[in-house]
C-alpha cells in the first residue's frame, strides 16, 4: 500500500505531473506579469508547455567538443533532484510529506542539484561561454548558499529548541510546530530570515539581478548556450520544478497555514502563496532591476541577507520570543 | 717551614712562567728544571713525611728524567744547528730517535709514559692538603699546567711539525711526483745523520732504558725515598704514605703488552703490525666477556671499550693501507686500549688517575697521528684541557684521601657519609670538571668538535664512541657509585633533585643545545658529527643528573648505543673522506648512490640517531624520556625531544645529500671488506639493539644494579620494552626487504610481489581476527585492502619508474607500520609502529621520484611529522611512566585514578601530535601534509588512509581509553569537556580554511590534498562531539572518505601518467580519451561533495545533525559551508581535467591500463554501495560504538533514524529511480536525432581548440578573490608563505 502511494505521490501528486504542472503555471504567471510590468501583452500562460512540447521536437546538437554523454546525461541530475524533492516537501491540510525522508538538510543538498546539472552540462559542453557561465553559477551558489544555509539552521532550531533539542530538520516537524505556534512569519524574530530566504530565491533560479551565469547579453545564455532540443526542454523544466520548489519550501518554513480543512481550498491557497513568492521575488525583481556584476552579487549575498539571517539566528539561539 | 713553602712556591712559579715565555730550547729546560726545584723546596717546606718522601723523590726522578731530556735536547740541538725552538722544528722528520727518545723523557718528566708514571708530586701535593695549605696545592698544580702547556708545544714543534723549509718542498715533491710516497726522501737523510754520534746516542739509550726502568718498576724506587726520609729527617713512625699504584689487572696488561708486542714485530714485520693489533684487541673482548671478577659497570664499559677499539683496528688495517708508519698507531690505539680498560676496572682511585692520564695522554698521541697543523692544534687543545681537568680530579682524589686515608673505592664509598660539605663539594665539582671534560659538558667542550675532524677517522670514531664515554663513565662512577645518592643530597638538593644532579642536568642541557644548533651550522662531515656526538654526551648527561635508576638504566643504554651508531658512524664516513679526499659535506653529494653499502649503513646509523624505531637509538631516547617523566622532570624530557628536533634536521639534510643528489665526483669504488665489515657488524649493533634491546639492557641493568646497590639507590621495575612484532605486522616489514632484494631483478617482479605480500598480510588479518577488537580489525582490514589496491594500481603506475623494488619496499613498510598503529594493544609497541609509519618509511616513500621539488617537500614534510611525532612521544611517556604499564587496556583503567596534571598533559600531548598528524589547520599546507611530489599511489594512500591513523587514534584514546573523561576534569561546559570543545573548533576551521584554499587550487595533488584535510577536519569534528551521531557520523566518514578520496587520488594519478601534466591549467578535455577514468571519477567526486544518495552524505548528514543535536550551531554552518566549497573544487577539478577542450598535445592520450581502471573501478564499487547501504558500515560502528560506551545509532540497511530526523536512502534511491526513468522518458519522447556541430563561437573562426578552453586559473574569480584576499591578510603575515595560493 505505502508503494503504492509513494508511486503515486512521486508520479501524479504532489510530485510528477502536479510539480510539472504547476512548475509550467508558475513560470507562465511570471512571464505574463512580467510582461504586464514592461507593457507588453506577453505569451499566453501556457506558453511554457507549448515551449516543451516545440523543444522535445527539435534534433538535438551536440557540439564536437562535448563529452558526448555526460552532455547528454547532465540534464537529468537536477531532474531527478527537483522531482525527487518535489515529494518531500508538504503540503499543509493536503499532503504530510514524505515523513521518513523529509528532512530540510536532504532538502538542501536536493536543492543543488539543478545547479550541479547546469555546470556539469555547461562544462561538458566544451564551449568556451558556458564554461564561463558554469564558473559564474558555482560562484552564485557560493553566494547564496551562505545565507540559505543560516536561515534553514535557524527555523529548525526554532521548532527543536520548543520541542526540547536544539534543533529539528524534520519538514513534518516544522509545519507542526507552525500549526501549534503560529506562523514563522508572525514571529517577528524570524523576521529577518525570512526577508533573507526571499533574497536567495533569484540567485537560486538565476533571474535578474542574479542571471550572472546566463547572462545572455554577454554569455550568450552560459551554460544552456550549446543545449537544445529535449537536453533544453529538460532543463526548463527543472527550473520551473525548481520555482516549486524553493516556494514550497518558502511555504512551509514560513507561513503555511491553512484555510479550514478542506484539501481543495488548501491546496488552492498554497498553490496561491507559491504565487506570491514567485512574483514578489522573481517577477517583480526581474522586472525592476539590471543585472549585478558577479563581484557586486558576492558582496550583497554576504553582507546584508548574511546579516539578517545570523540576526534571527542569534535572537533565536538567545531564546527571545516577541 | 712555612716561609720555606713559600719560596719553593715562588721559585716555582716564577720559574714556570720563565720557561714558558722562553724560545730557545735550552733555557727553557734550564728554566723548567729550576721550577721543579721549587716542587722539591714546596715538598720539605710541609715538613711531613710523605712531603719529604716525595721531594726526595721528585729529585731523584727528575735527576734521571731530566737527564735524559738535556742529553737529547743537546744532540738535537748540535743536529739542528740552533738554539730556537721555531727553528728546531721539523726535526722529527730528520731525527726520529732523537726526538723519540726526547719527547719520551719529557713526557716522563711531566709523569705520562707508557709505563707507569712517577708519584712524587703527587706526594708533594698530597703532602700540601694534608698541612691544609690548599692554596699551595692548588698553585702547585696550576704550575703543572704551565709545565704541560709548554711542553707539549716544544714537542709538537720538534717532533710533529713540518719544517718551515720542508713544509714548501714537501708540497713541491708532492706536485713533481704524486704517485710517490712522501716520507721516503725524508726519511733517509735522517736515517744517514742519526750514526754520526754513537757515544752520546748510547747515552741516550741508556738514561731511556733507565728511566723506563724506574717507570716500571717504582715500588724499589719510592722505598729508597721513604727510608731515606725518614733517615734524614729522624721521623720514627712514619705514617704510611697514599699507595698510588696497585698491581695493574690482567684486562689491561694484555693489551699494554700486546701493544709493546705489535710494535716490535711491526718493525720487523710490517705486514702483521694490523693484523696482530686486531687479534690482541679481539683477546681482550673474549677476555672482558669472561671476567668474573669486575662489577657489572665496569664490565658493561670495559666491553664496549674493547668492542670498538677490535672494530675501529679492523678498519684501521683498511685505513691505514699502504702507510709506513702505522706501527706507531697501532701501538698507541693497544694504548689507548689498555689505559681506557684501566679506567673502567680501577677499584683504586690512584690507578683510576694514573689510567686517566694514560689514556688522555695516548689518545692525544693518536689524534695528532697524522701531524697537520690542524691535528696538532686540536691535539693540543685536546690534552691542555684534558689534562688540566684531571689536575682537577687529581686534587679531589688527594683531599679524599687525606680525609679518610684510602683511595680504595669501596672504603671511600661506605666513608663518604662523614665527609665535611665543603670538602665533599670541593671534591665532587673536581670530579665533575675532570670527567665533564672528557665528556666534552659546555662549557668544557671546546676541544671536542676540533679533535674529532681533525684525527684520523678511526680515531674520531673512538673519540666519540668510547673516550667521551669514559667521562660518563667517571661520572657514574664517582657520583652515583662512590658517593651515592644519599651523599649528594647532603649537598643540597632542588625539588626532588640533588643540587649536584641539577648541576649536571644544567650541563647536559645546554650541551644537547648548543651540540644541536652547532651541528646545524656545519659544513664538514665529521665536525657535524662531533657536535652531534656534544648533542648526543648531553641527553645522556641531562638523564643523568635526575639520579634515579632508571635515569641510570636510560642513560647507561644511550652510551651502549650511542657508541655503536657514532662509532659506525665516523668509520663509515671515514671511508667516504678516504675515498673522495674531502670532509665537506657539499662534496659528497649522491655518494650513496657509488657506495651503496658503505652509505646504507651510514643512513641506518643517522636514523637511530635521531631516535627512529626499529633501531638502537629510540629505544635509548624512549628510556630516557621515560626516566625524566618518572622523576617528574618531564621538561628535561621536552629538552631532549627539542634537540632532537634540531638533530632531525640536519640528519635528513645529509640522507638527502649522500642519496638523492645527483653523483658528480670521480668514479669510485665500494670501500675494501676489511673496511666494511666493522661498519657493518656496528650497524648490525644498531638494529639488534633496537629490535631485541633485551640483551644489551640485561648488561646495562647488571651495571645499574651494581651502582644502585653500591650507591644506595633505590632499584626500580624498569619498563618491560620488548618490542613484539606481530605476524600481522612482520609480513609486510620482513616482507618489503623481500621485495626489494629480489625485485632488484625486473620491474614486474618487484610489484607482483609487493601485491602477493600485500595478499598475505590481508589474509593474516583476516585469520588473527580473534585477538584484535572490532575497531582494530576493521581499520587493519581496511588498510590491507586499500594498500593491495593501490600497489595494483602501482604496477601500471610505475611502470616506467626508477627504482621500484625501492619504493615498494618502503610503501610495503609503511602500510606494516600502519598496521601496527592500528593493532597495537600497548602504547610502546604502538608508538613504535607509529613512528615507523610516519617518519622514515614515509620520507623514503615521498621523495621517490628524488626530483629538487620532491626531496624540498620531504624534508619539509619530514621534520612536522617528527615535531608532531615528538609531541605524541612525551604524551605517551607521560601517561605510560605515570600508569606505570604500556597496557592499554591496563591504562584504561587506571587513567581515572591518575594526577590530573600528568595524564591531562599527557592526554593533551598526544592529541597535539595526532592533531598535528591529520594536518589540521593547514596555513603550513607544505609542511603539513604528504606533499603532491610523491608518487599518486603513495600520496593517495596517505590522504585516504594512513592520515586516519589519527582520528582512529583519537578515538581510541578519548573515548575508548577514557581520555575525555579525564580531559574533563579540567573544565566542562555542559556535558562536554571544554578542551573537547576547541578540539571542534580547530576541526570546524580546517573544514572551511582547507576547503576554501582547495578552490584555489590548480596543482592537481594539491587541490585533493586539501581537499583531505578538509575532510579529516569533517572526521575530527564529529568524533570531538563525541556524541551518538557525532562519532556514527565521524567513523562512517572515516570509511568514506577512505574510498572516495583513494578513487580520486588514483584518477588524478591515472590522468598524471597518462598525460604527463601536474597542473590543472595544463589539461583538458581527457574526458573523451579516458571516459573510465571519468566515469570512476564522477563517482568519487559525487560522493566526496556528498550529493545523495552518494557515500559522503550519509555521513557528513550525520556530522551537521550532531553539531546541531549539540547547539554548536555555528560548527553546523561551517560544516555545511564546507561542502559547498567541495562541490566548488570538485567541479573544477572536473572541468579543468575532463571537460572543455583537448589541447594538441594531449592529442595522443590513452586510457590507462587494466591495472590503474581495476583498483580504481573496485573502489567506485564500494562508493556507490556504501552511499546507498550506510547500514553495512553502521553495523560495525555500532559495534565500535559499544566499546566506547556510546548507545548505537538507529538504523536500518538503508536509512537511519535520528532525534532531528530521518535519512532513507532506499526510498530517495527509489525515488530517484522513478524521476530518472521520467526523465528519460520525456528523453525518449522527444526527437532523438543529434546533429555534431562545432561549439558557438559568436561568428569567430580564427581560434583554435586550445584558445577557448576555460582552465582551471579562469574559474571562480571572484570568490578566489576573496579567499585570496584573506589568506594574504590573515594567514600569510603569521605563518609566512603566500606560496600556497598559487596564482
């Protein structure tokens, strides 16, 4: 029976074909609204799928100085990580999650994975731009990861130091604790960690100001340059996965309370939360800044969402409750 | 009478003086003469009767001696045609019986010959201190010195020197006729004018004869001078007079007379002068072995003394080949021989004294063999300080006996109680400067590191091996025999030492120091060597001076060896000076590489020196140690570790000149078998003494317990050190000299075999698992196989290197003493082995290529493991000396109920020097960790292996033995021990400070290299929470990293071989040409950045939850900090080798062959099953766990389960599974058709393949930047090297 429901849940909901699914709406939704900020009337929001459905019809080019097969392999690993990930995240007043697995430092490390396919691929295409863009994404993650990685030490102390340990990495745990307790984000402590997540969300899906490995003014897109066909197709995707993702998680971190009991509704208001990341952090972003250097995006993710972070950190390890 | 003293004091004085500012020969003895008068005038001036006895004796001897020194003076004179002593010189060359016969008669006067000396001034003196007119004593004895300074220069000018005239024709000859010996021109003129005066020459004979006579015979002589006495000046009782000389024993009469026997047959039959010389030295060892009637000291000197006088004369026949006047040599090495046994076996103060002279004056006569201005002025030096600090001992002997009226030891011993302290004290600091001197004790020392070189070598090899051991001999002696403890805690005492002990420790001290940094500085061998041997007098002094039994057994050890390894040590370099006719050590680079013998024995010899095991030497230095620690004066122990330190240096800096130079001298032969089998049966001492140190210390314990008992010392268990090697350990050790012997042969064989050994040694693992804990077991285990991998992976590796059966026999050794590490069930044992393992196994196995860069790095390399090394070392004494056992299960138990001060440091120590082992904290990179110049299978195997030998130890030590218990009697905070705390600190900075330079990197090694201490800092960390996940996470990374981080090396190694690059900048692309290799690759760089489901993220999970679990929130973001930089460097590395572009050259690269893809496709194996089954390592842990009392962790085969949360490895596996076929899926639902295209270059066509590779040096710049910027600011300014960013 568990098999069973893990196929399911890994192949319809919440992962596979939901994850896909509302990965195409969320990039769909922003590229309309992005659109609206700008002007301009925009693609319809099923732009995404018809994009997948036109790439996976295209031959594929392999450049002559690629390693054949990890250019060929590479898309897959941040695929599989994105929806692998996708099931362990919860849904709250739908989905518990993968209880057994769920655990935010899994998560973490899941969380890299499109970002180790893309320079893998990038650096296994032998072209000279994506090579570039590979080198500028590992020094994002550097960047971004920094802070990331205080803010989700700080939510799971939060939850283990009320449930009498230090610190609890359990996604079931922390949306529990959030049911018992209130919204992290009705936590003023918690406050500045979570104005520090939203921060990492562009450098994590690679949009403006951040979009310094794509670039595509001056990289030519970096490390997508020499994909096309299924291999791009694959890659999209991941990123739409990934907008789910890095929303879901901001979700259930932060606010994932639920209206009533009724899964539909609660699906809907989280689906609608996802939303509202994704547009604040990327759309509205993207839409209203110019690309950073790469030297200016490393001091910014090391100084202002560090500090913040490490301010909730340090009030949190102090105990103080507001 | 007193007036009457007076003026034979003034006469005599003033007339010392005179003689001594004299330059004609004549007056100067008229003047000398007239001193000797004062003797006389001094000696009735006491008006006692052994004062009179002795004038008149003193006249009478000096009548007949004196005699015979004019008679010859006069004929050498009228010879020489002048009266000036400058202008006399070089008549030793024309007239050699006359300047025999005169230097013999004088060196009468003076009380030396090789028969027994005159007594009467020592009568005149004795006869002094009896009246209490010490003063007078004492300015009788400074005018001896006065009399001995310019006698020895009147007979090095006429006797040993080289005319001004003769110097420049001798040099000339020598330039017209090279090939021709040089004595002979000289010689026969001389021959020719010695007939022209037969009646004085007859004269001379005559007074010769009779001064030899009453040398030999004083007994009739003295009688006469006492009758006489007491006829003239009416004394009717007299009180018997001191008897200076008893019958002389058998042990010394043999060689005495041997001596004479060799010279007259050498007269007449030069050929047999050595051989003979060689049979009478070997009589007297049998001799010495068979004599029952010396005590257990005496015995224990005398057959150390006759050992390496028989191997130095065996080696003297090969010296000395083809010169003519060896005879002389030969006679004065029985001499020296006999006095020196003499000293040994003298029960008699009186004998003890005259031998003393004896030697000083023999050996003196045998350092100025052969007489070059340099050799005469060391000479000099050698015998004015010598035998003005015998003067010293002289008077003490004198004050004791007129305080209580014997010389007989015994009856001074059982008296000594009773002395009056100032008396005591004047007579112990006598002893003390006399025999410090011999020593060669700063500050007394300074003859000592000029007569070494300038002697001829065997003779240096006795200086050090045996004559400065005469010194420690009077020491122990006189101090702890004679007097005894007791008595010298009459003097005075400071904390638990006598004040004279501290006196002599203080010399000791200073001496190891200053023997030490003096060494460093030296240029010429054998000038290096006698500071050493300063350096080597001092440990054993500083041991000494602590007073106690084991300090006796210690020290009295390191004299044993110390004369076997110096000993070997002058001979053998003796031959490289008599072959390449030089000293300097600049020229006799890869001399090693023409003599390998002679240099192998040499190199054995400097390793015991510095205290290796399995030779002589550590075993000594471990006794010593051990001695300061039980006398609870564990800082001596630290002295003797930092000169030590010092002497690493410069040893290591002359095993890499001899061996790893390159060889540029004339083409030379190995030194003649008479030569070398000396060398050879010392050094065979050497490692005897180190493997089986039993049978040398059952001498050394017979003489300690002879002193003890004489000297009312307490006897104390001494520490039961019989090194055990078990089977596990000696197949790989006898098992690598097997390799190298036989793999001489073929490259092939020499591998196949290290791999069969290697097969062995894993098989008798397996089958001793019985008798070793599941820790043990599991680590042995794991070093076996992984080092069988690796010597596989050696066979394509190497196999276009030099020397294999080399360096496998050396990696063979070094896996054995890593095997050792990790059975070892006493701490003794242990540290042997880990000594073995990281110290010269590992240097021989590092500098293999002997490239500039290689041997710079080893040496650097070297010298830390030996600091860290000597850390661990005084650790382990410490707890060892204080728990009284080397059990470590014993030491366990009683751990808790020690003082906190010891076992703390003793437990603080050793975490230092494991601490130290596993590189942590790399600001000195190239110190610290196994260079990137060894061979890739060696670098591998110490990054992934054998660096593990410290957490492994950690564990065992904190945590299995107790010691973080008793580490928290300093401090807790919280449940943890404070100290355990800045343990996690220092393994939390290495994580991030090696991971951030890692990124930096772009030499291939080096990136890896940091790489591994950035993850043992992962290891260290989690075993220092010492929690349930902390150390389930630590040891499962333990296992991890051991594959993974073996995987990379070997790739990085295949990539090294197979395209001749060691940068990153140089490569790219290989991954089409060695798509294996990648792919082996991708496995262990997944697993090392931990990506799941790959090993390392089961384990570093562990670790972030445990620091968590702690609330050591800040160590989890540093750890988790960490890994992101792992994936930065992997991915360069990746990039850099694999990816992009193939440069043109790299056109022809292929896949390395099956031997290097098996060992490493074995290891991917175990990666990728490790990463998805975490719970077959997790069942042994848990069993580890339950040793330490730590409860087990939840798991299952494929998750674990955590107070923080879960792990499922199977269901990510599964999950996983099912996203990839989507994946493919969508893949396979697409258009599959593929189209090879050129890479986009936006519209340039102009460049080629190499112009748009993206290196290594282009990536990451701005976070490079950064880290670049910090260690510039932070690191460099302290530590001093901005080498290791490299640009």
């Amino acid at each position: 029976m568990s098999a069973l429901k893990l196929v399911f849940n890994m192949l319809i909901f919440p992962g596979g074909l939901f994850a896909i699914m509302l990965g195409m709406l969320l990039m769909g939704v922003d590229r309309k609204l992005y659109a609206r900020i700008q002007r301009r009337v925009g693609p319809p929001l099923y732009q995404p799928f018809i994009d997948l459905v036109k790439l996976l019809q295209k031959e594929i080019l392999v450049p002559q100085t690629a390693n054949y097969t990890v250019f060929r392999a590479a898309p897959l690993i941040g695929f599989i990580g994105m929806l692998a990930a996708a099931v362990m995240i919860p849904i709250s007043g739908v989905y518990p999650g993968l209880d057994s697995s769920a655990n935010l430092l899994v998560l973490l490390y899941l969380l890299a994975t499109p970002a180790l396919a893309l320079m893998i691929g990038a650096s296994a295409s032998g072209s000279p731009y994506s090579a570039i863009g590979y080198s500028r994404e590992m020094s994002i993650t550097i960047a971004y990861e920094a802070p990331l990685l205080v803010v989700l030490m700080t939510v799971a102390m939060k939850v283990g130091m009320a449930n009498g340990g230090f610190a609890d990495f359990s996604l079931g745990h922390i949306i529990s604790y959030q049911q018992q307790n209130g919204s992290m984000i009705f936590d003023i402590t918690m406050l500045p960690a979570l104005l520090a997540f939203l921060c990492c969300i562009p450098a994590t899906i690679g949009t403006v100001p951040f979009d310094i490995p794509e670039a595509e003014t001056e990289l030519a897109e970096g490390p997508l340059l020499e994909y096309s066909g299924s291999g791009l197709a694959m890659y999209n995707l991941t990123g739409g996965l990934k907008m789910v993702i890095i929303s879901a998680l901001a979700v259930a971190l932060f606010f994932p309370g639920t209206l009533g009991s009724f899964w539909l509704i609660n699906l809907l208001w989280f689906v609608f939360k996802c939303l509202l990341v994704i547009t604040l952090t990327i759309t509205v972003v993207r839409a209203t800044r110019a690309r950073m250097r790469m030297d200016q995006a490393l001091k910014f993710y090391l100084t202002v969402p560090v500090a913040l972070a490490l301010v909730s950190l340090v009030l949190t390890l102090l105990g103080v409750r507001i | 009478m007193y007036v009457l003293s007076v003026l034979g004091l003034v006469i005599l004085v003033v007339f010392e003086l005179l003689a001594l500012k004299s330059q004609k020969l004549m007056r100067l003895l008229v003047f000398s003469s007239i001193a000797e008068v004062g003797y006389i005038i001094l000696g009735l001036g006491t008006g006692t009767f052994s004062g009179q006895t002795g004038a008149l004796l003193h006249l009478s001897y000096q009548f007949l001696m004196r005699g015979l020194v004019f008679a010859a003076a006069a004929a050498i004179i009228v010879r020489g045609g002048s009266q000036s002593i400058e202008k006399l010189r070089g008549m030793g060359r024309t007239s050699p019986f006359l300047t025999t016969m005169f230097a013999f008669g004088i060196f009468s006067v003076m009380g030396l010959s090789p028969f027994k000396g005159s007594i009467s001034k020592f009568l005149i003196v004795y006869s002094n201190i009896e009246k209490g007119y010490y003063v007078f004593a004492v300015l009788a004895i400074i005018g001896s010195v006065i009399e001995a300074w310019y006698f020895i220069n009147v007979i090095q000018s006429i006797c040993f020197k080289a005319a001004e005239s003769e110097k420049g024709a001798a040099a000339e000859a020598q330039i017209k006729n090279a090939g021709q010996k040089k004595m002979k021109p000289a010689a026969e003129p001389a021959a020719k004018a010695s007939k022209g005066s037969m009646p004085v020459n007859i004269l001379i004979v005559l007074l010769g004869l009779l001064t030899a006579l009453a040398s030999l015979f004083p007994e009739s002589i003295v009688k006469l001078a006492e009758d006489l006495a007491a006829g003239m000046f009416g004394i009717s009782n007299p009180t018997p007079l001191p008897v200076f000389d008893t019958p002389w024993p058998i042990l010394v009469l043999v060689p005495y007379i041997g001596a004479f026997a060799v010279f007259i047959i050498g007269h007449f039959i030069p050929k047999l002068t050595g051989i003979l010389a060689v049979g009478i030295a070997a009589a007297t060892v049998c001799l010495a072995w068979f004599d029952g009637s010396i005590d257990g000291l005496s015995r224990l000197f005398t057959l150390i003394i006759s050992f390496v006088v028989l191997m130095a004369s065996l080696y003297s026949i090969g010296y000395f080949k083809g010169e003519t006047n060896n005879k002389r040599y030969f006679f004065f090495l029985l001499l020296t021989l006999g006095s020196l046994i003499g000293v040994a076996v003298s029960t008699q103060f009186g004998n003890f004294y005259v031998f003393w002279e004896l030697m000083t004056w023999a050996s003196y006569l045998m350092i100025v063999h052969e007489p070059t201005e340099k050799a005469l002025k060391a000479g000099f030096k050698y015998f004015m300080m010598c035998a003005t600090g015998a003067y010293f001992m002289q008077f003490g002997i004198l004050m004791l006996h007129n305080e209580l009226g014997t010389f007989d030891m015994n009856a001074v011993s059982s008296a000594a109680g009773s002395l009056p302290p100032a008396v005591l004290l004047a007579v112990v600091l006598a002893f003390v400067i006399g025999t410090g001197v011999k020593a060669g004790l700063v500050p007394m020392h300074s003859w000592l590191p000029e007569a070494h070189p300038a002697a001829p070598s065997p003779v240096s090899s006795l200086l050090s091996g045996i004559l400065t051991k005469i010194g420690i001999y009077g020491l122990i002696r006189v101090l702890f025999a004679v007097f005894g403890v007791g008595v010298l805690a009459q003097l005075g005492s400071a904390g638990k030492l006598s004040g004279i002990g501290l006196l002599i420790s203080v010399l000791g001290i200073a001496t190891l120091l200053y023997g030490e940094i003096m060494a460093l500085l030296q240029k010429d061998i054998k000038r290096l060597l006698a500071y050493s041997t300063m350096a080597q007098i001092g440990e054993i002094t500083t041991t000494l001076g602590l007073g106690t039994y084991l300090s006796l057994v210690a020290g009295l050890y390191h004299v044993v060896n110390h004369a076997a390894m110096k000993g070997m040590l002058f001979l053998a370099v003796g031959i490289l000076i008599h072959t390449l006719k030089t000293q300097e050590i600049v020229k006799l680079k890869g001399i090693g590489k023409v003599m390998p013998v002679t240099c192998g024995c040499m190199s054995i010899g400097i390793l015991a020196l510095m205290g290796l095991p399995p030779f002589g030497g550590f075993i000594s230095k471990f006794l010593m140690l051990y001695a300061a620690v039980s006398a609870g004066y564990w800082y001596f122990g630290a002295f003797i570790l930092l000169g030590s330190i010092i002497g690493a240096i410069y040893y290591i800096r002359l095993i890499r000149t001899i061996f790893f130079e390159k060889y540029e001298g004339p083409a030379v032969k190995e030194a003649p078998l008479v030569m070398l089998i000396p060398v050879m049966i010392l050094t065979a001492v050497v490692v005897l003494n180190g493997l089986f140190p039993q049978y040398a210390l059952n001498l050394v314990k017979a003489a300690a317990d002879y002193v003890a008992a004489q000297g009312g010392m307490a006897v104390t268990t001494i520490p039961q050190i019989v090194v055990s090697w078990p089977v596990i350990v000696a197949i790989p050790m006898l098992g690598g000299l097997f390799v190298y012997f036989l793999g001489k042969r073929s490259k092939k064989t020499a591998g196949w075999i290290s791999v069969a050994v290697m097969t062995a040694s894993l098989a008798a693992i397996a089958v001793s698992s019985g008798r070793l804990d599941i820790f043990a077991l599991s680590f042995a285990l794991l070093i076996a196989f992984v080092a069988l991998l690796n010597l596989l992976y050696s066979l394509g590796y190497m196999s276009h290197g030099h020397a294999q059966n080399r360096y496998y026999m050396f990696f063979i050794m070094m896996v054995g003493g890593l095997i050792g590490v990790a059975t070892s069930k006493d701490m003794f044992a242990f540290f042997i082995f880990w000594e073995i393992m990281s110290s010269w196994t590992l240097y021989f196995s590092i500098i293999h290529e002997e490239t500039q860069d290689a041997l710079k790095e080893g040496f650097k390399y070297f010298i830390f493991n030996y600091i860290g090394a000597s850390f661990a070392f005084l650790g382990m004494v410490m707890i060892t000396a204080n728990a009284g056992t080397f059990d470590i299960a014993a030491i366990a138990a009683k751990l808790g109920s020690l003082p906190v001060s010891v076992a703390a440091s003793g437990i603080i120590l050793l975490t230092v020097g494991f601490l130290m082992k596993a590189a942590v904290l790399p600001f000195r990179i190239d110190f610290q960790m196994h260079p990137a110049t060894a061979p890739t299978p060696v670098s591998g195997y110490i990054s992934s292996v054998l660096l593990k030998s410290a957490p492994y130890w950690l564990i065992r030590l904190l945590f299995i033995m107790g010691g973080a218990a008793m580490l928290g009697k300093l401090g807790m905070s919280g449940n943890t021990p404070v100290l355990m705390y800045v343990v996690s600190w220092i393994a939390g900075l290495t994580i991030i400070g090696a991971g951030a330079m890692a990124l930096v990197q772009r030499g291939i090694k080096r990136l890896l290299i940091y790489s591994t201490v950035s993850q043992i800092g992962y290891i260290v960390l989690g075993l220092s929470l010492g929690t349930t996940l902390g150390m389930s996470g630590g040891l499962l990374h333990f296992i991890n990293h051991m594959f993974f981080k073996d995987l990379l090396f070997l790739c990085a190694g295949a990539i090294m071989v197979q395209a001749h690059v060691t940068r990153l900048d140089e490569v790219g692309g290989l991954g089409r040409k060695m798509p294996f290799t990648l792919s082996f690759f991708m496995v262990g760089a997944l697993s090392l950045a931990g990506i799941p489901p790959f090993s390392g993220f089961t384990s570093k999970w562990l670790i972030y939850e445990a620091c968590m679990q702690q609330g050591q929130v800040f160590l989890a973001l540093l750890s988790l900090a960490g890994s992101v930089l792992t994936m930065g460097y992997f991915l360069k590395f990746m990039h850099s080798a694999f990816f992009g572009t193939l440069p043109k050259k790299l056109e022809n690269v292929k896949e390395a062959p099956w031997t290097m893809l098996v060992p490493m496709g074995i290891l991917s194996a175990i990666s990728l099953v490790l990463g998805v089954v975490p719970g077959l390592p997790l069942t042994v842990i848990s069993k580890v766990l339950d040793m330490m009392n730590i409860p087990r962790p939840e798991f299952t085969l494929f998750g674990i389960n955590t107070p923080l949360g879960a792990w499922q490895t199977g269901v990510v596996v599964i999950l996983m599974l099912m996203a990839g076929v989507i994946g493919i899926g969508l893949f396979l639902l697409g258009n599959r058709k593929v189209r090879r295209t050129n890479a986009y270059t936006c519209g340039v066509s102009d460049i080629t393949n190499d112009d748009i590779h993206v290196s290594a040096g282009n990536l990451y710049e701005s976070p490079d930047e950064i880290i670049e910027k910090v260690h510039d600011t932070v690191v460099v300014p302290v530590f001093g090297n901005g080498e290791e960013v490299q640009k």
